[in-house]
C-alpha cells in the first residue's frame, strides 16, 4: 500500500509553475533555515561599548537593551555617559571602544552655531571610522510614495565639508575649508565597490558636484574610477548631487549603491531615508579598519525634540535594525535573522507604529511588540 | 508506513489552494533573494585560500561542479588542490599543511577498502585535525517530495573516538577485540558543542542518542556528560533516546527531533537515517568542525564514493557538496555568496527539470551543475 500511494503523492506534490514551490517557503520567509556551522566557543558573550547619548537616545538604546535580553543574545553592554556638551568624547569611552571594537549608540546633540564640535563627528575621526553606511528599503507593510527602493549610501565620513577647519579672515568674512584628499577618496571608493561584491550589488553611483568644484569632487570621482576599473563585473555611473536629489525622488529603482563625499552623503542619505519610510526605520552604522560604531541610519545625530522624549514616543526601529546589524557584525547571524524578523513583523501588522510612521505608539508599546513576535 | 500516507494523501487531495501568504514587496515571490543588512569590515573582500581534495569515485565530479559554481559567482575564495585517495597509507603532509594554513577545506569521499588494508583516510584527517564535532543538517527541500514532511534535525556526532578508535586486535585466532573507547572529556566537549550550536540558532530541544541500557559505563558516562551540559543551559529541552527507538522513531515521527547529539557510531547511522528520509545523502549538506579547522564535504555518508555505474555515466549528485560548500561560505563570512549559491541550489531542486538519479530524475551531474549556475542571480 505504501508502495503504491508513494508515486500518487509524487504525483500529487509534483511542483506546478506558480504559487507551490513558493508557498513553503514564503511561509518559512518568516524564518528561514540556513545551516551554519559555529565554530566552538563562538557563543561566548561579547562586550560591546554603549553610549545612550542625548533626547531620544536613552530611549531607543533602553529598548535594545531589553530585546537583547529577551533573546538572551551573547552580548553584554558596558554603558558610558557622554553627552553633547562636553567638550570631547571622555577618554574612558574611546578606550572601551577600542577594545570592544564594537559600540552602538545614540545621538549626541549639538548646538547649533557657536560652542563644541560635534562630538558624532569627533567619535568618528578618533576611531577612523571612514565609511558610514545607510540601508534604505521599504519596509513590508509599510506604505510610502516609492516603491522598489533598496539604496545603500556609503559615505565618506572623515573629511570633505566635515572637516571643521574654519577661520575669520576679517570681521564679516569667514572662510569654511572643505578638504578632499585621494587617500580617504580611493578607500571610501574601494569599501563601496567592496560592499557591492559582497553583497551582489549590480550598480555603484557616484554623487559629486565636479562641474562646480572641479578639482575637489574632480579627484574623488577620478579615485572612483580608478576603483571602478578594477571591478568589471559591477556597472559605474556618476551623477550630479542635484540631479541625483531629484532623481531619488522621481525614480529611485535607477540606484543601488551610492558612494559619496561627506556633506552629499548626508544630504542623499536623509532623503533616501525619507522616501522609504524614514529616519526612524532606516539601519545604518559607521564602520573603519578596526572598529565599527551602529547607530540610526540617516540623521543619527538627530536626537528629536522636546515633545518626543517627554511622551516617550521615539521610533525603535531604526536602532533595532541597526544592532541587528551589529549582531551580524559580531556573527551571531541566527540571533540577527530573529530580531530582524520580529521587527519587521511588528512593522508589517501595522498596529504598534509611532507617530512618525502615522501611528499613536510609545517606544515601550513598540519594543514589548518586537519582544512578543520574538520566536 | 502506509497508515501514515492515507491522511497526508487525504490532506493533499482535499486542499484547495495553499495557504497565501503576501510575497515580500520587491522580491519575485518564490524563492527570492531576501535583502539583510551586511556592514563587512574595510578588507572582507579579499579571497581567501581554501584546501580541496577532490577525493575518489564521485568525488572528481562533484568537486568539480563546486569549482565551477564558484567560478560563475566570482566567490572570493581559490582553490588550492591536492590529490589523496583512499590507498595512501596516510594523508600527505603537504596536504595536512595546507589545511592547518588556510584553515578550511572541502573534500570529496575517499576510499576506504572493507576488510584488511589501511584505516580509513577520511577518519584520519578527522584525528590528525582533532574535528571533533561533525553536523549533518537534515531537512525537507521544497519542491521534493518525501514521505516524511516537517522534518529539520540537526545531528551531532562525535568524530574522534566511540567504536572508531580503530584499537583492534586479535586475541587468540579466531577471536577478536574491538575497543570502544568513550572519554569524558571528548564527551563533554561534544555536548558543549551541541547546546552552543542550539542556543546560537534558537533550537529548542536537544536529544542525546545512546544505548546505556546495554553499554551502561561507556554510554552512561557519554551520557553523564550531556547532563552536566544540559543543567548550563536551562532553556533549552533536553531529552535521552535509546538508540533502537530513536532510529524507530525517526522513521515515524520525525518532527519529535531538532538537534540531536551522539557519540561516534549511532551518529552515522542516525544521520544516514535521517538524510535518507528527506531525500537522501546525495542533497544533505554537512561538515566536521574542530577548535581550528573545518572540513567541508557531503553530510552523511561522507565516505561513499559511489559505485563504478555513477562514475562511468557521471549522473552523480551534486547537491550535498554544494550546499556544504554554501555553509563553507558562511563559515568564511559571505554570507552574501552563501545566500546566492543555497537559493540557486534550492530552486533548481524545486523545479525539478535537472535531478540526478537518486532524486528520481535523469540528468547528469554537469546539467545540475550548468543548471545552478543559471540559477544565480
């Protein structure tokens, strides 16, 4: 009998063109079942620095800190206190960085006009960390205007506009130095198209303004090309940062990965963010030979108003997805797959969702939301 | 066995139409590539070495197709092979070498002659490495029907010692010892493994398989070992199975398993049980990892090289070395790469146009081969 019902269910579960094969597995694209093969010992917990920083700050990292230990992940937090009107990132912290090499946090505020440099930027000239990353996507359940989006910005983020070398030439004239070299250029470049290599990326832009500043974004752009020879399995475009602003709001399908100077890539990194669902949801980090620092996508130095933290109603996504990056970072990629699908569920049934995705959430409903789609 | 297949029949035939689920917004739907976010490190491009062996019988052939699908995806790993099969008295030096080098390698089956003749080549590199843990993930690939469903079990086995010590000897003629030797410390460090691997991949149950009914010292100190383990990880299920009910009980309830750990010999048979009800030794993927090396090959029955018939006709299966070779990727940290080359390896066996013969088809191992290469994205 066996025998014989064996080539009627053969028959019966033959695989047909459409919805069937699909079906096991867009029900397991909830959870989906790779096979890695830990070495021994890499469940050992892991130490990794963490700065609440300003505003909104102590709320999302709060809310990782409790997801994290929902899923009783192997990594343990040293939290420092640094705030952004201190005068430089506190010794201690750097310290810890270094040996951790990993850190995540929020945003440190910092005042407009006069008084401190940013101290955002300061943490990433002390650690080199010199590409910053931003994933925009859309999000599964989450309507915007654009569909298709799926951009990484890199950024080079020690040089450029960001440099801080400003000076008074005479009363009423000031001059802002923006400074351009081909060492940070070429390197920003080669992680771009690295990144695209690994992550099977058809398509690296480059945004710049070289019909104005000839010599300065010239240079970058001839350091992308240079890097661009050496990948010819990966299509090179370049694109001028106004055209490509409106662009990204025409047709953003047209990009992939975008590697750009600093201020640009703030600037396309925010709208980017912004146009498939915003700063809030979007994962980014800043990353560098040795360390690596995670943080909200686009805007991390945002650290919202007033209203926002009294009511306690920041997004926790953007961090979330974000130290499930990290947690890649560190290899512990199954606990990385959980929080990102947990995440994206809470996302996708669209009943705890804060004010900036249109919904009336706090930042604790939405984390006791992601807690509860653990699995 | 045929109790079991009237109510999946029944199932089948009543069901209208599977259960929708909306396709993920910008994925094909299917079997599509689904987007995470990697931040490599500066420098994680860089290719990186890996040992081959391409072994004896089938190996050649299946080797080769992962040689080629790594080319067609431009993985940033080369190859350096060796040539050692199953006659050597011993695994070259030179080939010991580069593995302790490069760290990894992937290896088809050697030879090993029955009876008389030299101990197993494939048993010795597992000595000489100290890989003591060996995994074979066992679970239904969509689009290839079995006759068990809902199955997912990861079996753990003991590499090093158990009955494949190889101390034998001859008593008086006419009669022989077989040492099986079980160590504490080879136990305790294989179930250290066994929770570590549950607790990093969010398994929930973890089933130790022995016979310390009959075996009470040599078994009951394996087990004794997987206790102390078990009491370090209070969230994860831990339960003991005989291994005459366990090989039972795989082949009627199958889903009762998620990781299972054994010492040397129930682990072979165990993991050649379980491959063979999902669809056979020639898809399951698997590997032999130890404190400083992994070595990559087919999951169970790693040593079967296949009969002369397969070799002549090249019709054999390449799928068990290629999703190895996925894990192999992951293990070298592309997970992107692993992500590409397992969904091709998948999709090709869901459409079922390219199965070698143990899948019940007719191609040859280069038409798979060709086919996963123009499944990639």
């Amino acid at each position: 009998m066996a025998r014989r019902s064996t080539p009627l269910l053969r028959r019966l579960l033959a695989p047909s063109p459409s919805p069937t094969p699909s079906t096991p597995l867009a029900g397991a694209a909830s959870r989906r079942t790779v096979t890695y093969m830990p070495r021994p010992g890499d469940g050992a917990p892991r130490g990794v620095t963490l700065i609440p920083g300003d505003g909104i700050g102590p709320l999302v990292t709060g809310a990782v800190r409790q997801v994290m230990e929902a899923m009783h992940a192997p990594v343990y937090f040293e939290t420092y206190e640094v705030h952004g009107d201190m005068p430089t990132v506190p010794a201690e912290v750097i310290e810890s960085i270094r040996r951790n090499k990993v850190c995540l946090k929020g945003g440190l505020a910092t005042p407009v006009g006069g008084g401190v440099s940013s101290l955002n930027v300061q943490l990433r000239k002390e650690l080199d960390l010199y590409a910053a990353l931003v994933n925009c996507f859309n999000l599964p359940g989450l309507p915007t205007r654009h569909d298709n989006v799926d951009i990484v910005v890199i950024r080079e983020n020690t040089e450029g506009e960001y440099s801080g070398l400003e000076h008074e030439v005479v009363p009423g004239v000031v001059e802002s130095l923006k400074v351009i070299t081909k060492f940070c250029s070429e390197r920003i470049a080669k992680y771009a198209f690295e990144y695209a290599y690994l992550n099977n990326r058809k398509k690296v832009t480059a945004v710049h303004k070289a019909n104005i500043m000839k010599l300065a974004d010239g240079l970058f752009l001839e350091s992308c090309r240079e890097v661009a020879k050496k990948y010819p399995g990966i299509q090179y475009n370049e694109i001028i940062v106004d055209n490509c602003c409106m662009q990204l709001v025409a047709k953003p399908e047209q990009f992939d990965v975008m590697v750009t100077p600093n201020l640009y890539g703030n600037l396309v990194a925010n709208v980017a963010a912004g146009i498939a669902g915003g700063t809030g949801v979007m994962p980014g980090g800043n990353v560098g030979q040795d360390h690596a620092v995670f943080e909200q996508g686009a805007s991390a130095g945002n650290v919202g108003n007033e209203k926002i933290v009294e009511k306690k109603r920041a997004n926790p996504v953007a961090l979330l997805l974000s130290s499930a990056m990290m947690l890649r970072h560190l290899q512990f990629p199954s606990f990385a797959d959980r929080l990102e699908t947990a995440v994206k569920r809470v996302i996708a049934e669209g009943k705890y969702r804060t004010k900036d995705l249109g919904g009336t959430s706090t930042t604790q409903e939405v984390t006791d939301a992601v807690i509860a789609k653990l699995d």
